[in-house]
C-alpha cells in the first residue's frame, strides 16, 4: 500500500514505511483551508493546515510512502486517527507520479482529503488573512508557523521545479508580518 503525504506528512510521517518516494498528483491543488484545533491549533485559535481541492489543470507534490506486511494495519490506525478522527479528512485513491521519472510507472497511493462538510473546514481566506492566524496558533504538535515553514522548505528543497504560488503566498505574507510584531516586541520591552 502507498501512502501519499502533501501537508506534515512530508516530513513527519509518524508511521515505519519500507520506501519513500517524492512526486506528485494529478487534478489537485494544495490548500490553507483546513482548522486545525489540535495539532497546530486550538479550540480558541483554530491553526490553518493543508488540504486538497479538486482542479483539473493542477497538480500537487508531496511523499508517497510504502507500507508493507504489518506495517499497512498500523500506518492506517495510526493515519485514521491522525487525520481522519481528529481532523476530518475522507479517503481517496490517487495516481501518484514519482519525481525520477526512470523510476517506475505512476501508481496508486491512499490520500486524505479534508472535505468543506467537516465541522472544522475552515475555506478559503485571503494569503494575508491565513498568514495572520497561522502566526497566533499552535497545537500539540507544535506552532503552526512551524508547519508553513517546513511546508514552503520541502517544496524549495525537492520540489524546486514545481510551483505552489498559494503556499509561496502565505510564507510571503508571514515572513511581511513576523517584522512587525518583532519591533512591537522590542518596543514594548523598552518602555
């Protein structure tokens, strides 16, 4: 079973898998639309987390991984309550192209999908708007600007052919933010 990761899951899996591949899928565009009041977020101040939104001419990159053996039944516990439980994410299977192209032919990888019927769907929101609530929140897993950020780095670093102007946008727009708030800081230490 393939296994295919677009937001954390690039770079924290949180499951043993057999191989990792880095590619992308077809129809798909990754994101900032999904609350999260868990892991990067909280009941009062709900994080922003990717999810996928059907679309034609796009494609989204991210990781698929392998699991194999006893590895499949405790991947999926674990996602299922990762990301479906808490999250509220669907199901999907989808053909995953990976990257070396040599490689192997594209094939089929499970994805989950946060779908607008989910109490925490949150929609779309200008770059500026999701950049605004990604700095004030933070979950378990740790700050929501950690995501973004992480986010915006595997794509620079794997994916450097790609594009992901939504993504791009957001980290613009926080890194125009974060001075602000930085010299607030040291202003309000001064005084």
């Amino acid at each position: 079973v393939w296994i295919f990761g677009y937001g954390s899951l690039v770079w924290r899996p949180g499951f043993e898998f057999t191989s990792r591949k880095v590619g992308f899928i077809r129809g798909y565009s990754r994101r900032f639309w999904q609350g999260d009041t868990f892991h990067r977020g909280s009941e009062k101040m709900p994080g922003r987390v990717v999810t996928l939104l059907e679309d034609c001419g796009a494609c989204t990159w991210g990781v698929a991984y392998e699991v194999r053996g006893e590895q499949i039944a405790a991947s999926l516990e674990y996602l299922n309550m990762r990301e479906a439980v808490l999250g509220g994410y669907d199901t999907k299977l989808v053909k995953f192209h990976p990257q070396e192209k040599d490689a192997e032919e594209p094939f089929l990888a499970l994805v989950y999908i946060a779908t607008p019927q989910n109490p925490s769907y949150l929609g779309p929101a200008s770059e500026e708007d999701i950049a605004a609530q990604i700095i004030v929140s933070s979950g378990c897993a740790g700050h929501n600007i950690e995501y973004l950020l992480r986010l915006a780095d595997f794509m620079r670093y794997f994916c450097p052919q790609a594009e992901d102007k939504h993504l791009f946008s957001i980290e613009e727009a926080l890194i125009s933010i974060l001075p602000c708030l930085y010299y607030t800081e040291e202003s309000l230490e001064e005084t």
